[in-house]
C-alpha cells in the first residue's frame, strides 16, 4: 500500500474511533499491529505525512511515535458522514482553502 493511501486508512480509523468510542488517542505501536503487512518505515512514513499536515500530534521516543493524537480542528472543519467517506483528501484540499 502507498504511504499516502495508508495514511488515509490511519486517519480513517482514528476518526472512526473517535466518533465511536471518543477516543483521540493512538500509539505507533498499536498501530503496527492493526497493518502487520506493512513496514515499519511505511507506517511511521504514514504517521508522519498525517502530522506534517496537520491532523495529528505525535509525540516520539528513540524517533518512533509513540503516542498520537487526532487534531479536533481537522474533525471539527469536516461533518461526520463527508469526512468518513472522503478520508484524507478531503482534508488536505480544505487545509488549503484555510
């Protein structure tokens, strides 16, 4: 799978979560184990892309991440059914009208 496409799937999965459970939180660790077919480095690449723009905080130990956390902006800026549905781009295309 493409970084980019995985970094879909990761944001997908964490608003998903959030909208389920209210939970914002995510760890590295867990989520290397949610995609055991995948790299690390494509993963880790994957977090990162979602923190460059913005829709994640990370907190990192010996360069891994740790622990993440959904930006509510990114939640906030996008209704429910829409950002389900259209995942990542979505986001990146509003980001850039801000």
């Amino acid at each position: 799978m493409k970084m980019s496409q995985l970094a879909d799937k990761i944001l997908h999965d964490m608003v998903k979560d959030f909208i389920d459970t209210g939970n914002e939180f995510s760890s590295g660790t867990e989520l290397l184990k949610q995609y055991p077919n995948e790299k690390e480095h494509i993963v880790f690449g994957a977090i990162a892309l979602l923190e460059s723009d913005g829709f994640v905080e990370v907190d990192y130990s010996d360069d891994a991440p740790q622990e993440m956390s959904l930006n509510m902006e990114a939640v906030r800026k996008c209704d429910e059914e829409t950002f389900i549905k259209k995942g990542y781009a979505l986001l990146k295309e509003i980001r850039s009208w801000l």
